[in-house]
C-alpha cells in the first residue's frame, strides 16, 4: 500500500519590494531632511525661492491673463511636478552623503545617472498635469454648464454654500485624488533613483510604484505629511515654499534611501 506523505504547507512568499517601514518613518525622514537643510543652508533656500518665484509668476501670468479660473487646478497640480523640480535638492543631499562639495549651479544643473531618460519621467507628469487640468475644466462644466468664473470674491461663497459646489467639490477631490496618487506612486522614488542609478524611465516608475505599493501604511503617512505643508505653503501666500520646499525635496531623499536599499 502506498502512503501519502504529508503535504508541507508552501513558503511565505517574501515580496522584493517590502521594507517594513513603521508609519513613523516619516518623522525620521522629515528630521533627516532638516538635518540636510540646515548644513550650508544658502543653496536649499535660494531653491526654495526660486521655486516661489517661478509659482507666484505662474499665478500672476494667469490672473493677467484672466485665466484666474485654473489657478486652483494649478495649484493642485503643482504636486504632480513637485518630485520632478525638486531633483536639485536630491542632488544636494547625495553630494553630503559623499562629502563633495555643495553649491547652487551643481544643484540647478544636476548630472543624473541616467541621462535624458529623467526628461522623459518629466515629460510624462508634464502630460499628466495636463490631463488633470482638462479633467478640472471638464468637473467644472458638468456642474455650472457654461457660468463663466465668478472671481476670487464669491468663488467661496459659491463652492461651499450651495448643493451644487459641494458636489463639485466632492467629485473635483475625488479625481484630483486619483491622479495625485498615480503621480505620487510613479514619481516619488523614480526621480531619485534616475539620479543616483543608471537606469530607463519605465523601469524606475514601475519599481517605484511597486515600492509605494508594497509598503502603503508608511507612505500614506509620508503623502499626509506632504499634502499638509504644501496646504500650508499655499495659506502663507506660496511663501512658505522657500523652506518647505527644499525641507520636504531634502527628506524624500532619505525616503529614497530608506526604502531603495
């Protein structure tokens, strides 16, 4: 009589891309980062304000032109970018790491790893920057049909004291969201890694995505942190950009460097 062995129960299936990171990484991070800001300041704070320049000259171009209805979706979109702008602060916090020098033309004009491949990670979240703006327009006219903006004065009053922009408001962040979060999950390591590795665009973007995906809890966090000083540089007028910026760019390196390991 022939006898059975006993089945053995498979592995664990142990995931490449899991780190195990404590949803308090982000506090470890945002010290790091501080730690890298504070170390020869001058170079991160002429980035920050270069960056508020380059925001407020955006916004005042659009109410110019009174084209003051995108500066909200601009706004929001601004984060779909933001990993892409801040590849010089990464660039500034790799050279401490190595002990070269810091100064601010190296940061403005980084060398990446991976060459031209980065431009082409820029070119896809310049895309999906403007499908977001398109979409943003689209919410805007199922809701109001063609009512032209009504202007900064009652924009508020409009948006929060009637059914209608409430509903609008509910649908706007819901797709706002969605694209956030593809843009969070595709670029927040691939921009860093470009630079410090040799490697193509989709490749970067899919193992980022892999990375943000296989260690949720930690991110989620990190992208609430995020969410919350950018909110915060907005109600201080984008001039609080000038720290915050380079403070949050600096911290995603470590970020970069905790999980791509």
């Amino acid at each position: 009589m022939t006898t059975i062995p006993p089945v053995v129960p498979p592995l664990p299936r142990v995931s490449l891309y899991a780190r195990n990171l404590p949803v308090s990484s982000a506090t470890v991070w945002l010290r790091a980062g501080w730690h890298d800001l504070t170390r020869d300041p001058l170079p991160s704070l002429l980035y920050g304000l270069f960056v508020f320049l380059l925001s407020a000259a955006l916004i005042v171009g659009l109410v110019v032109l009174e084209w003051d209805f995108a500066i909200f979706p601009v706004l929001a979109g601004f984060l779909i970018l933001a990993p892409a702008l801040a590849i010089g602060l990464y660039d500034k916090s790799r050279s401490l790491e190595e002990g070269r020098p810091v100064s601010l033309r190296h940061m403005l004009m980084p060398r990446a790893q991976s060459g031209g491949q980065i431009l082409f990670t820029g070119a896809m979240l310049c895309g999906l920057l403007l499908l977001w703006m398109r979409a943003a327009v689209l919410i805007y006219a199922l809701f109001f049909g063609v009512r032209p903006f009504p202007g900064f004065n009652h924009i508020v009053q409009m948006l929060f004291a009637t059914p209608t922009g409430l509903a609008m408001l509910l649908v706007g962040s819901a797709v706002g969201g969605l694209f956030a979060a593809f843009a969070f999950a595709i670029s927040a390591f691939s921009i860093p890694m470009m630079l410090d590795r040799r490697l193509d665009s989709l490749t970067a973007m899919g193992t980022s995505w892999a990375l943000v995906w296989n260690n949720l809890p930690a991110l989620l966090v990190w992208g609430a942190v995020v969410l919350a000083l950018f909110v915060l540089s907005v109600a201080t007028g984008m001039i609080g950009l000038i720290v915050v910026f380079p403070w949050l760019g600096h911290a995603t390196w470590h970020a970069y460097r905790a999980i791509c390991r």
